[in-house]
C-alpha cells in the first residue's frame, strides 16, 4: 500500500511538472528573445481581447501604432546584425520608456513594433505618442562605442473606425506606415480609406514592373548635356521611362521607389546601363 501511494504521489508530482513546463513552453512562445517583448502571436491576442472588451462596453476604441525602422537593412549590411539586434533592443526599451502602463508594445518581426493602446479617445492619443517615439529617437543611440542615429515610419489605425478585427487593423496600419515611408519618412500618418486604395494600385504597380523588362515597356530619353563655352553637346543623362500599355507613361517617381521596396532596383539598374552603352557605341556610326 506505501508503495502504490509513493507512486501515486510521484506521478502526480510529475504531472503536475509536465504542466509547469508546458506553460513555460506557451508563454516563451508569446515573448520574442531578443527584446522581452510580446510577440506577433501574442499581440493578436490582447487586440483580439482588447477588441472584446472595447464591443461589450459599447463606446470602447482602441488605437494601433505600426513603427517600422527607416533603412534598417542598411544598418544590418554595413555594421553586421550583432549591431542591429543590440539596436533592436535599445530602440525597444526606449519605446516601453515611452509607452509607460499606457498600453502595450510588442515587436511584430525583423524592425517592425506595434503599439496597442485603448480606452477613450485612443485615436487621438495615438498621435501624440506618435510624437514622442519619434522625438526619443532623435537622441542618438550608444552602440559598440558607437553614436547611431535611427529614424521611424508610423502608421496609425484605430477601432472601430478602421476595422473590426485584428488582421485588419494590423493590414491598415502597414498601409498607413508605407504612406509614412513614401511622403519622406521619420513621421506618422493615420489610416483613411483612400489608403487602401493606394495599396492595391502599388500592388499592381508591382507585379506589371516585374513583367515590364520582358514585355519590352521600358525606355531610356537622353537629356543633353551641353558645354557653354563651346556650345556643344559633351554628354546625356540617361532618363528611365516605363510605357505601360494601359496606364501610359508611368512617372518614374512613382515605380523607382516600388522597385527599390520590392528588390527590383538592380535589374532596372542592369537594364539602363547595359541599352546606354549600346546606344553610345552607335552615336558615333
């Protein structure tokens, strides 16, 4: 009988340990490792409850900041990733300083955080916290003996007026942070309707440039450099030109920045240095 309750005890001690464990295991799921931060599992979790609790009171809202770093690539290519995860980290803490017990700050991957604010007037709020993330980034970062400035893009979208649920809160403020990055970046802009409109013009921007160099849409205009002096033509500027078969001439203001987000700034590249070679060879015949 002692031996069967010793049993007992140890395999209810046991089971009690593979449950400790497995909780461990759940909430390390929802912590990202790098910064302490809740993670993307775990923040469409609290807005999804957040969201709950703002529907049962009737009048609740609920604000969303979606921080993107600006040139963040760039930091990891020149000074390595061990730098850009101790900057990660830095710009982490200096956002929960901001953030305070006013809402929650999770990192949502790569340099991407997302702000969760609630409670009245949210959307409001949201802008000025917007301000101060962006002005406690202006202080320098201390890094590897290093002065380092950041900047950030910030897009702003609330409930209930720009979505009901949290995937499309989260869409509509990636749209709104792209806005931020297109009209200059280290700002934020709020969701609005147009927005999404823009998004899926972008969207289809994308996908005809990627098909542009086969379908034979792109060009090059030479713009004549001339010497006063002497009045003569020494050179041309090589101008790129897309002619899509339905929206016209494209201004390249507006596909150079697609193809840079996207990865097909190199090819563009390619294109224009390889026909602008073959055309000055023949600019002597």
């Amino acid at each position: 009988a002692d031996d069967g309750s010793d049993a007992a005890t140890a395999l209810d001690l046991l089971e009690r340990r593979f449950v400790g464990i497995e909780r461990e295991l759940q909430q390390l799921g929802r912590i990202d490792a790098l910064t302490g931060l809740p993670n993307r599992i775990a923040l469409r979790q609290r807005i999804g409850e957040a969201i709950q609790q703002a529907q049962a009171s009737g009048d609740g809202e609920l604000a969303l900041l979606f921080i993107d770093l600006d040139d963040f690539k760039r930091i990891n290519d020149t000074l390595g990733h061990d730098v850009g995860d101790e900057i990660l980290a830095a710009v982490a803490a200096r956002f929960g300083e901001v953030m305070g017990d006013r809402g929650l700050v999770a990192r949502f991957g790569g340099d991407e955080f997302v702000l969760l604010l609630a409670g009245a007037d949210a959307r409001r709020r949201a802008g000025d916290i917007a301000e101060a993330l962006l002005d406690a980034l202006r202080k320098p970062l201390s890094i590897v003996g290093q002065q380092l400035h950041v900047s950030a893009s910030i897009g702003i979208t609330s409930f209930p007026e720009d979505g009901a649920d949290a995937a499309r809160l989260i869409k509509n403020g990636d749209i709104a942070m792209y806005l931020a990055k297109v009209q200059g970046r280290n700002c934020a802009r709020y969701f609005t309707n147009y927005l999404t409109r823009l998004a899926e013009d972008r969207l289809a921007i994308e996908q005809d440039l990627r098909a542009a160099l086969d379908r034979d849409e792109l060009k090059l205009h030479y713009q004549p450099i001339i010497d006063f002096d002497s009045g003569h033509i020494h050179g041309a500027e090589a101008l790129l030109r897309w002619f899509h078969p339905e929206r016209g001439l494209v201004p390249s203001s507006l596909f150079v920045g697609v193809a840079e987000d996207v990865g097909l700034i190199g090819a563009l590249g390619d294109f224009a240095l390889r026909t602008a070679c073959e055309t000055a060879v023949r600019w002597p015949k």
